[in-house]
C-alpha cells in the first residue's frame, strides 16, 4: 500500500502540517499494527483548498457525465483487484470478523460504487417542463460542490462508498476523513483513486481526529457534509450545518426491533436473527436488538435465541470460523460492558452472556454474546444504542402491543416481522415509521435508500436516491426566441 504516514491532498502524498501521528490498534492482539499521519485543522484547510480549487475552477464538474463515469468503471476495476487487501486490513484494524469482511465490507464497498455507475447512467439530470409561457423550462441537476465526508469505523469501505460514489458522480469534489480507529482502507483507496487519474484535487483523503472534523464541518470552503455516526454527533453536525445554511446528510443510529408472531418457527427465528442481531459483532446501526416474542408461547422463542446466541463462536477475527470478533475500541469494549452491568441493575435476566469477555480468551477487546430477558421497553438497554452484541427479548400481549412498542423509540432505522402469514406480515409493515422493514427478511440492497427516520438520520444513501443529495436544482427559463 506504500508509506501510510502520508495523507492524500491535491492529487499527492504529503506530510502532515505537524507531528501527531494515529497509532492503529489491532483490537484482538492489542499491538500497534500500523502508525499513520494525524491530520490537523491546516491540512483539513489544503484539502478542503485543493477540492474548492477542483470544483471552481477544475474539469471535474463540467465533464460530460459519461466521461466521469468511465475514470470511475477505471476504479471498480482497480478496486475489484484488490477485494482481498481491503477485507484484511479491515479485519485486522476494526476486528470485523473475516468472513465478514470477504463476504460484505469489501464487496460491499465496490457493489456500492457499481451500482452507483449503474443508476448515474440513467439519472434524470435534466427534465424539460411546460410553462405558462410557452417557452419550455429545463429542471438541472448541478453539482452540489465541495463535500465532506466523514465515515465511521463499523463499515468503512461500504459508508465511504456510499459518500464518495454518489458524489463523483454527481461532479463534486471530496474531501474524505475515515475514522481514527480504522484508516488503513481509506489510505488504500487513495492510492487507487491516485492511480486511475482523476483531475487533481477531486479527491482527498485525510485521517484525523474529532478535532479535525469538527473543522471540517464547519469549514467555510465546503458546500455540503456527509456523515455516518452517532446520533450525539449527527445531532451537532447538522446544528452546525443548519446554521450556516450547508447542505448535510446524517445516517445515524437505531434500535430496531424483530415483532416475532406466534405462529414464526423458533428455530428458524433465531437463525434470521444470528445474522440480522449479532452481524459485525454486534457494531451495526441495523442491528435488531430488541426482539419482541408473544408472551403466551414466550419460553419456546427464548430457548431457539439462547441456543443460537450460545453457539456464537467468539475469537480471532482471522479466523474464518468466527462469528463474534473484538470491539474496535477498548473504551467501546468498557461502555458495553457498562450496559451490561445497567441491564443487570434495572432489572433484567441475563440468560446467555454477561459480564466479562469470554474465559478462553485472555486479551483483546472482547465481549461476551448477550442475551437478556424479563426487559420492558423503559429500560435503557431496550431505548439506547449499545453497539455490540446484546440483544434484549421483550414480551408482549397481542399485535397491537407489539407494534406499540415496536414504535416507541426514538429511532426509526429499520425492524422486521417474522410470520407464515404474509398479509399479517405486510400489515404490520404497513404500520411501521422505519427507514426500512423486512416481512420474514431483512437486508441492505444498493440499488435502494438506505436511512431512517426520527433520530436514526436525515436524507439517503444507496439507489439513485443517493444521487439526488449531491446535487442542487436549478431551473432554467428559456427564451421563446431561443427555442
């Protein structure tokens, strides 16, 4: 990958403005595995520089479309050519287990840029429109400008994707800052995007910390960010965004609940949930964490969970074996481990898991799969984000209740009903005030929007949905003379 103690400003590697440096942490070895420039608030001022130069003055946003679409086929193919670095090196620096990391953090990095390609070839940018005039009006879809993009560290490759991807094709310029936890895929990526030769300036990668991206964000050169994180976080970005009148898209948390009906199978139920609850090691804003059983056939659902969150094997994540790898942080380690504990002071009955990390395991970041019951939903284990693997079983008395407490959260990202019965099913999907609902499923598809509603974010990701946050519109009256 080259040097990583350089970030990628203006079409070059260059040396941070001072000496802080980013110590990249395995989370299963504890070691320090690779150590990468820090940037600051002066290297945030060059890269946000070099994309105001780009978008004002470059060719990036006034080349035809399918000549920018053509630099980016260039980069799905680069990238394609090197899936299996990026799933390694997001294994080895956020703890993803590596099955994972073959099967959906790389691919899912390159199937978003592919899919973006896909609908930016048949993206309406301009509509032709009757007016009272006569003459007709052209509705354009312009280049919003200058984005910041800040990714998290759960999926880097996927949510820098859905950033970067939409707004190339739209004619933006990007500066890009990954998170400090994991910025070894993003510094790989810029060395692909060095190599297929955009024009100078389009994209610019730079680590850094809180610091850093604060700056970004309030940066005045920059016309639009883009931020996948905490809702906390997401909550002040988009304070300061609406103050200074810059456009922004935030996807933030959930705690999105599976309404289990009485007639769902509880094997097949808690098979579903070992992907749709405990993906990722539990560090996924979709995770389904509160799983609602019908409180008459209660036990039956509870022991298919227990059987399904005890079989979880948890350990290296090199190993392909593994379902549960370490969290990415030993301060996210602590605070879930802190839920934990609060779960067990509210009230709540740990059936599998608990406190501690698991007894064959003697160093790195782990936690242990668990599995409460006898939770209500005024607990805050069932109301706040924990971002790992704990999952709460809440109980209920019949379907409207379900729905009842389905609903109650002030997240709204996504949720899932399992029955036989598909009219059931797609009534209680008809119900739901979620981003997105499966009816015996759940997943993520790029070819459709991907958010929330109330605190879990404001605008898309993923479809040509996506697109639409990149630009502006602009209508444009004609001249009769001139038609």
């Amino acid at each position: 990958m080259g040097d990583s103690r350089f970030i990628y400003i203006n079409g070059q590697w260059v040396s941070s403005s001072a000496d802080g440096k980013i110590n990249v942490v395995s989370p299963h070895s504890e070691k320090i595995i690779a150590t990468v420039a820090n940037g600051t608030t002066a290297d945030i001022d060059k890269a946000v520089a070099a994309a105001r130069k780009a978008f004002d003055h470059g060719p990036w946003p006034r080349m035809d479309v399918s000549a920018r679409l053509a630099l980016l086929e260039r980069l799905a193919e680069l990238y394609e050519e090197h899936l299996d670095e990026f799933a390694e090196t997001i294994t080895a620096q956020m703890g993803a287990p590596i099955t994972l990391s073959r099967t959906r953090q790389a691919p899912g990095g390159l199937a978003c840029l592919r899919s973006t390609i896909e609908f930016a070839r048949t993206y309406e940018w301009e509509q032709i429109r009757p007016t009272a005039e006569g003459a007709p009006a052209v509705v354009r879809r312009l280049p919003v400008g200058v984005v910041g993009a800040i990714a998290p560290f759960n999926f880097p490759q996927m949510l820098i994707m859905a950033k970067l991807a939409p707004a190339l094709a739209a004619g933006c310029t990007v500066v890009v800052k990954p998170a400090p936890e994991c910025p070894l895929d993003a510094l790989l990526l810029a060395h692909l995007v060095d190599r297929v030769g955009l024009p100078t300036g389009v994209v610019n990668v730079v680590p850094a910390d809180k610091t850093a991206s604060e700056h970004l964000v309030s940066h005045p050169g920059v016309d639009k960010i883009a931020f996948t994180g905490s809702t906390a976080a997401g909550r002040a970005i988009a304070s300061a965004c609406g103050r200074d009148m810059r456009r922004c898209t935030v996807e933030l948390g959930g705690k999105s609940a599976a309404i289990i009906l009485e007639d769902a199978d509880p094997a097949a139920t808690a098979e579903a949930l070992r992907f749709a609850s405990f993906a990722n090691s539990g560090q996924g804003c979709v995770s389904q964490t509160r799983i609602l059983v019908p409180r008459a056939t209660r036990d039956r659902y509870l022991d298919a969970l227990a059987r399904m969150v005890d079989s979880l094997k948890v350990g290296d994540p090199s190993d392909p074996a593994v379902d549960v790898g370490p969290m990415v942080t030993q301060s996210q380690q602590r605070r879930i481990a802190q839920y934990i504990e609060l779960g067990i002071e509210e009230g709540a009955t740990i059936v599998v898991g608990g406190p501690g990390i698991p007894a064959h395991l003697s160093r790195g970041w782990y936690v242990r799969p668990t599995l409460f019951s006898d939770v209500n939903n005024r607990m805050r284990i069932a109301r706040e984000e924990i971002f790992g693997p704990v999952v709460c079983v809440i109980d209920y008395e019949d379907l409207d209740e379900a729905v009842c407490i389905a609903q109650d959260s002030p997240y709204g990202l996504g949720g899932s009903v399992r029955t036989n019965d598909r009219l059931l099913g797609m009534s209680v999907a008809n119900r739901m005030r979620t981003g997105m609902f499966g009816v015996n499923t759940f997943s993520i598809d790029f070819g459709s929007p991907f958010g929330g509603f109330k605190a879990s974010g404001i605008g898309r990701e993923f479809g040509p949905e996506s697109i639409d946050d990149y630009t502006e519109l602009q209508t444009l009256y004609l001249d009769p003379a001139f038609v």
